[in-house]
C-alpha cells in the first residue's frame, strides 16, 4: 500500500474517532459512560481485520504490521486476543441506529444528513480495502470482505 492511501485511511479515521466523540459528547451514544464509541470502533474494525486474515489462515506479518500502524499498540495488542468478527453486522453500526433517533429526538445531526451509520460502513469499507492490499490480495479475503461488506450495507439500507 502506497504511503498516500495509508495517509488518507489514517485521516479518515481520525475524523471517525473525531466524529465518535463528538456524538458521545452530545449525549447521543447509548452506551455513555459504560465504553467509549471510538473505542468500541476501533475494537470492531480490528475484529473486521481480523475476520479477513482468517480467510486464508494466516495472520501474516504484513497483516500484523498493518494493524500496529494504523492502531498502534493498543491496536496490536488486540489483535492477538480479539477474536474475527462473527460475521455479524457490527455493533458499533447497529447502535447507530439508536443515535440516528436520539440525533432526530434532540434535533442534532453529527455527520450533515448523512447517517451515522453510512460514514461507519464507509470507515470498514476502506479499512477493509487496505487491509487486504496489505496481505497482498487473497481471492479467499476478498471473498469474505465482499460478503461481509454487503452484510453491513443491506443492514444500513434497511435502517435508512
């Protein structure tokens, strides 16, 4: 992955954390003060990696490599006890859902019209992306990317 993709992934997911607190300030995050939003993102979207690498079976050095920098240490250190994705809608977008009706019960929006959960899925869209390019393209993670990215979608869809 070229160091300008990597930069750009990095940003957007900055402005996603970003974006979490901001909603978790507002008093829009249902689950305040029990676990952060953005911790809770970044512990999904390590799962999401981890979900890919299990595909082909090999949680490749590369693969770890990846993590670390974009999660640092924290992210590395959870990349060896999380657990893939189960290869349900993550919680983080399902929990959306209820931020979407505390945003339109208080009369706030956080992402512009743009629900919450469409920037969510837009951030594993491309974490995902770059992840497998990091690994070097395997048809087998592809497959489960493909697959698991159309789960989230239909999910967003059927809230929006």
């Amino acid at each position: 992955m070229d160091a300008g993709t990597f930069a750009e992934l990095k940003e957007t997911l900055n402005i996603a954390y970003q974006l979490c607190d901001n909603i978790e300030q507002s008093g829009c995050w249902p689950m305040s003060g029990q676990l952060k939003m953005s911790d809770l993102l970044k512990y999904e979207l390590v799962a999401f990696c981890r979900q890919l690498a299990a595909a082909d079976k090999d949680f490749s050095l590369d693969e770890r490599g990846f993590i670390t920098s974009l999660f640092g240490l924290q992210g590395a250190l959870l990349a060896d006890k999380v657990p893939e994705n189960s290869g349900n809608v993550p919680l983080i977008i399902t929990l959306s859902q209820q931020v979407a009706q505390f945003e339109a019960q208080n009369g706030v929006s956080h992402t512009n019209g743009v629900g919450v959960s469409t920037v969510l899925l837009m951030v594993f869209e491309m974490t995902g992306k770059a992840f497998i390019i990091s690994g070097g393209n395997d048809s087998r993670e592809i497959a489960v990317y493909n697959n698991y990215v159309k789960l989230m979608q239909d999910f967003v869809k059927s809230i929006s």
